[in-house]
C-alpha cells in the first residue's frame, strides 16, 4: 500500500465533494426509507432527485475543475 498526495485537491473541490456525496447518498437513503414505509411515489422522487443531483454533480465538475 502507498500514501495518496490529496495536497493537490483544492478546499472548494474537497467542499462541493462533500456536499454532493452528502445530497446524493442523503436522498438514496430516504428513498429506501420511503419505499419501506409503502410510500412508493416519494421513494421514487427521491431516487429521482437523487439521479438529478448526480447528473448536476457531473457537470458542474466538468465545467469548474476540468
């Protein structure tokens, strides 16, 4: 195993990583949530959302840091 050099991450790189990955996997886990409780339309927005938030993930991204 080998240490990863993370030096080169900028803090608003390392800031808006967080955010997504809290946003995306926070909607994952209440769809889930919601789909356990039979409240199936909700579940699926929220994986919707959760899709939505990916996709705005990506392209901010590649137009900022890419």
């Amino acid at each position: 195993m080998s240490l990863v050099d993370v030096s080169e991450v900028s803090a608003s790189l390392f800031i808006l990583g967080v955010v997504f990955l809290l946003l995306i996997f926070g909607f994952l886990s209440f769809g889930i949530l919601r789909m356990f409780q039979q409240r199936f339309r909700i579940g699926w927005t929220s994986f919707a959302a959760a899709v939505v938030s990916f996709i705005v993930f990506m392209v901010i991204l590649n137009k900022w840091y890419l």
